[in-house]
C-alpha cells in the first residue's frame, strides 16, 4: 500500500458513466470510502492503513476527479456519482458495505443507500455536504460564471484554487500535500475538470435525500471536523438531528478536511463505531 506523496490506486474499473480509479486493501468485514470535493481518494491514505487492519477496504476516485474519468458528455453529478457507487459495490459483490462519506462524498452515499438502494450495515458521514444550502461563497461564484473560469488563463486559475484548498483544513497543510491535491487539477484538462464538477453539483440531487433521512435505520455516525471552515459544527448537529438514533462525534485539531488534519483520530473514531 502507498501512502503520502506516492499514493496511487492502480485498478480501473469500467461503470456507465465512464472509468473510475479504485483499489482494495486490507481483509475483514467490507468498509467503502467516498471522498468529496475538491479532494481525491489521496484524501484517506492515511486513514486506509488504519482501517485495513481489521477490514477489507474499498476505495475510488469519484467521476472527474483524482484518476477517474466520466466519458464523453457525462457530467459528474451526485445523482451519477451515487449511481456509480451502486456499480461499483456490485462490480465488487458487497452485500452489506460499512459506507462512509466525506463532504458531497456523504450525500453520495446517501442517495446510493435510500435512492439506489445499496445496502449499508453502518453510515458513516464525515464532514458531509448533505443538507443545504452547502455551497460556499466561493463555489455559488464559480457557478454562476463558470465560462469565466474555464477560459481565464491558467496560471490565473491556479493562483486561484491553490489558496482554496489550503483553507480545508486547521493545521497547515504541508507543501507536498498541496500539490498532490492540486495535481489532477493542473493545465488545461485539470481546469476544465474543476470547473465541470462544480458545475454539476447542485443541491437538487439531495433533495429526494433530505426528504428520507427519518427513513434511515442503519446506524450512523456524523463525524466533523471541529475545527471547520467550510460546514461549521451545527450543520453537523442538524444532520445527526435528522437521522434517528445517529451518533455525533467531533474530530480535534481538524478543519474540513479531518481525515488530513487529523487522520489517527478519524480512523478511531470510525474503528470504534464499526465495531
């Protein structure tokens, strides 16, 4: 297994929607990461080691994002990426998958589970993108003028994005970190690959989720950074709210990104809620 700066998921796997980066690790009773946005699988590579000791652990890139690439005219919506969650937790023969979900990797999860109808014997949702409004002031702009960014210079844009991503998490994020997470979104691919998946996520997909939370009776767990800049503690609060039974934990010492900031207490906190 890879971690850090060499981090790299070799097995591809062929879905609906085009071709998506995955790897398995470890062995014991079957866990699934789903990243959100602007991150990577690269964002549980620390946590995944943890995880494997005791479980097999299923990993991906989502659609557009790390090594996965939607075809031609796919765009990278929750509702595809929920489907393509479906997919692959069929590819690879799951039958009842611990699901976790970090930021709209969280309303991915959700809608696999109450719309797709994957099963799910535990949910877990870090940092999650679920109930509205999420967007950032940042993300409502680029929507609005995504033509804008796609076509403005590139050194123009990546002066942009880079303090971005420095914001999700509390403690410094160190300097390989940063460009491992910038990578997929260098030149003039990557910058269309931002704009597009910005472009694509809208709350409208969660809709029908949000309307089902009171549906949900397989445990969960709302873990949040609490240290976060982006979806501060209370939109964790009323997620757990929402959820009957869920269980609300915090991460210390984290931002949005908690399984960068804090990858040790984020793979207890979900080791002891898999049991």
């Amino acid at each position: 297994m890879r971690t850090h700066e060499t981090w790299l998921l070799t097995d591809r796997t062929r879905v609906s929607g085009g071709e998506v980066a995955t790897g398995v690790f470890g062995e014991g009773p079957p866990v699934v990461l789903t990243h959100g946005t602007p991150a990577s699988s690269y964002l549980w590579r620390e946590v995944v080691p943890m995880l494997a000791r005791r479980h097999t652990v299923y990993v991906w890139d989502l659609l557009g994002f790390g090594d996965s690439r939607p075809g031609p005219g796919v765009a990278p919506s929750i509702a595809r990426q929920a489907a393509t969650l479906a997919e692959l937790v069929a590819h690879w023969g799951l039958e009842d998958p611990a699901l976790v979900g970090h930021d709209i990797g969280g309303g991915i999860v959700l809608r696999a589970h109450l719309l797709e109808q994957v099963p799910a014997r535990r949910l877990a949702l870090v940092d999650a993108a679920v109930l509205g409004p999420w967007n950032t002031p940042f993300t409502e702009h680029m929507q609005q003028h995504a033509d804008a960014y796609r076509t403005m210079p590139q050194h123009v844009f990546a002066d942009i994005i880079a303090p971005r991503m420095h914001t999700a998490t509390h403690r410094a994020m160190s300097d390989e970190a940063a460009a491992a997470y910038l990578a997929p979104w260098a030149g003039p691919e990557g910058q269309r690959r931002w704009v597009d998946q910005v472009a694509a996520v809208h709350f409208g997909d969660l809709r029908e989720v949000t309307d089902r939370l009171g549906r949900i009776v397989a445990p969960t767990l709302v873990l949040w950074g609490e240290r976060d800049e982006w979806l501060d503690l209370a939109t964790g609060d009323r997620l757990a709210a929402a959820i009957p039974g869920a269980r609300r934990e915090n991460i210390a010492g984290a931002g949005h990104f908690a399984p960068e900031d804090n990858p040790g207490d984020t793979a207890e906190a979900l080791l002891r809620f898999f049991g």
